[in-house]
C-alpha cells in the first residue's frame, strides 16, 4: 500500500504541475490575446485619425481650389479690362497719329505759304531775318531780328 499512495501522491504533484502549467499557459494565451486586442485598438484609433487627417487635408484642399478658381476668374476679368483698355488707347493713338501727320502738313503748307508772302513782299534783310528766325524758332539766339518789322509798307 505504501507504493500505491506514493503513486498516488506522485501523481497529484505531477497534475498539480499540469494544473498550475496550463493555468500559466492560460494566463499568457489571456495575456496575448489582451495585448493584440490592444494593438488592434490602437491601430483602428489610428486609422481613424489618418483618414480624418486625410478627410482634413482633402477639406482644405478643395477650399484651396476654389480659392484659386475664384482669383483665376478676377485674373482673367482683369486681363480681360486691361485689353480692353489697351485697344482704345491704341485707337485713341492711332487717331492721333493720324490727326499730327495731317497738322503737320498744315503746317508745311502754311510756312510754304508765309515764306512765299515773305519772299515777294520784303527786302532781302527782312528775308534773312525771317528765315533765320523761322530756323531757330524754338531758341532765341537770333534776337536782332526779332525787333525787326516783317514787311515793309
């Protein structure tokens, strides 16, 4: 009988073991499966906060495209204006351009006409004077004829 109860108790210290390995065995699957429950929470967190950065950006970046569509529209008016502008003024100079070559020769002719009226009616002197004068018309270098009469009566 001695043998048979210390088979007995060998066999109780030997699931006693058993017991307290897979309760330890237990404790680590719990343990595992705790820390991936953990990890998986934390990465569903974090891919929520990635798509909501995501969702932020891309809110920002439509703002920003229509904020750029907006100033591209004034861009345009305002080229638009500016050709606008552009084109009348060069009309408006095109014009003018035209009115100054008929002025000037206006005033070809009438110099044409003065200095033939001069030539005819006045001493060679007054003559000097005139033409000189009409040379110089923008300085007054020429002052002795200035005080001079232009015809002769």
């Amino acid at each position: 009988m001695s043998m048979s109860m210390a088979s007995s108790s060998g066999n109780s210290s030997i699931s006693t073991k058993s017991q307290s390995s897979g309760s330890e065995g237990d404790l680590q699957v719990v343990i595992t499966d705790e820390r991936k429950n953990k990890r998986k929470q934390s990465n569903r967190e974090s891919a929520r906060r990635s798509r909501m950065r995501k969702r932020n950006h891309l809110d920002q970046l439509t703002k920003q495209l229509s904020q750029l569509a907006k100033n591209n529209g004034e861009i345009l008016a305002t080229i638009d204006i500016t050709t606008q502008h552009y084109l009348n003024v060069e009309a408006e100079n095109s014009i003018l351009r035209a009115q100054m070559g008929e002025l000037s020769q206006r005033l070809q002719s009438l110099n044409d006409i003065v200095h033939d009226i001069i030539i005819n009616t006045t001493t060679t002197y007054e003559r000097d004077c005139y033409l000189t004068s009409a040379q110089n018309f923008t300085t007054t270098t020429n002052t002795l004829c200035l005080n001079q009469p232009v015809f002769q009566w």
